[in-house]
C-alpha cells in the first residue's frame, strides 16, 4: 500500500472525521441516526472537559482512516480504552489500515497506563471476530447493551 | 423501608464501595479477578483526572448501595452516561433501593446534558431486563464485546 501514516487527530481533522463518520452511518441505512456537528465534536474532544481523543490515518494528506475512543473504567481492573469507532474509508479496506490503527491504539493504550483495551462488534461480522482474536482478543457474548435514549430519559425522573 | 439518603460519593465512602464491589465478586465467583485498591479508587475517582463518579444510597449512615458511571461518547450522538456498576448489598435488596440509584443517576444524565445512558445486563437475569425495559430502555443482543486484556495488551505492538 501507498505510505499510510497514523497520528494523533487534531481540531482541523474533524470535517473529514466526520465524513467517515457519516460514510458508515450511510453504510448502515442509518443516515438520519447522526446527530452530531462538526463544531460539536470539535467542542467535545478539545473543549475544557475532553470526552475522546481519536487517530487519524493518512494518505497524501487525505485522512482515510479513524479510530475514536476515550477511558472506561473497571472497578475490578481500573483505567482501561474503550474503542468507539475504527473506521477506513472503502477505497482503502483491505490493506490493513485497520489493524495499522488499532496497534497505534493499542500501544497509546500502554502508554496511558490502561489495563485492558475494550470494544463491540456485530455478533454476525465473522471476519472481524477472527481477526480480533487473532490478536488476542477475548469475544463474549454474555452481555446484553442496555440503553435509554433521549426521549426515554425525557419521559423518565 | 427505611430512609434511604442517595447523595454524590465522597473519598470517604470508598472503604464502603470497596466492600460493595467486593461483594459482588465474591457472588460471582470471582474475587481473584479484583484488582483495584481502596487507594487507586480514590485517586481514579478524586485525583487530577476524574475517571469516573459515583452515587451511593445510605441507610442510618451506612453505604448500602452503589451507582458507578462515567462519561461515554457516541459519534453520532453525543455525550452519554455509562453506568459500569448497580450495586446493593444483600440485606437491602428488593426494597426498590437499586430502582432509586438508577433513577438519581438518570436525573443526573440529564443535568449533565447526556443524551442516552448506557449500561450492559447478563442475557440470563431476565428479572433485571424486564426491569429495564419498565424504565423504557432497549435491550439489544446484537453485540459482542471484546477485551484485550492486560496480558493480551503487553503482548502487542
């Protein structure tokens, strides 16, 4: 593959951030589910109270590629990595962009002193399931995701 | 039942955290696997950067009852509350003390201009689901989750 580089995500990432960002929501027929602006991830991940730090993946200066997360924390394990989104934009799949940016979080991981790195993917996607665990992953299908959104919080309380 | 206070926890309640959450690893066969410290929870929880926050429920000025959370992110919809930990110690259980913990915690979501809250359930404790979806939530099967764990990590990147 062309020369990908992997970095840190900065405020002037977030337009083509958020092109990925809808590229999968399109993907998933779930276009009208994105709610988020631009200035407002802006605002989230580099206001006064950062709610998530991202790499980005480049080609030529283009970036193609996402991973997205911010700190969980386990009361058995402590500060651990929660990986919201690795996305890699479709002309670029297949060239292992995706496993370039989960090692590069993987190892800012370790370094911030987490002791686990967590993530979900769809029951039926077979092939990211192998994958992960290739790496070592444990797979569990145990727990059930709860959710209260915003109009069941509305009408809660 | 008797008065029962929820109010924010204080460094002073984690001793009594730290029981509840030992607790519950003793129920579920697991104690080995806990980790953390009454020291590291403070710090976590207290230190420069707060890791999570917390909820307890106190009967006559004992902690009898925990509600654990942290900030989420959702790309497509925000900030979101994860709630990590619902505890209530066995001799209260039953008297609507867990149903109080989450409802404070939901109040609280919305305080913080949360747009969902979040938390898993076992796929087996169906009294806890039908539970949740009294409040109004979702429970969705579709996801796996996956941990690299600490061992898994040190042997990456």
């Amino acid at each position: 593959m062309n020369s990908i580089e992997i970095r840190k995500g900065i405020p002037s990432d977030i337009p083509a951030v958020m092109k990925l960002i809808r590229e999968l929501a399109i993907f998933e027929k779930a276009e009208d589910q994105l709610e988020t602006t631009e200035e407002q991830l802006v605002q989230d991940a580099f206001g006064d109270k950062s709610l998530f730090e991202f790499f980005v993946a480049s080609s030529q200066g283009q970036v193609i590629g996402l991973s997205l997360f911010y700190y969980r924390y386990s009361t058995w394990k402590g500060k651990g990595l929660y990986l919201e989104d690795l996305i890699v934009t479709k002309p670029y799949r297949g060239q292992g962009v995706g496993k370039k940016l989960l090692l590069e979080t993987v190892a800012y991981a370790k370094q911030e002193d987490c002791t686990g790195m967590y993530w979900q993917v769809l029951d039926w996607n077979s092939p990211a399931i192998e994958f992960y665990k290739s790496l070592g992953s444990q797979v569990d299908g145990e727990w059930l995701n709860c959710k209260l959104d915003k109009v069941a919080l509305s009408q809660l309380g």
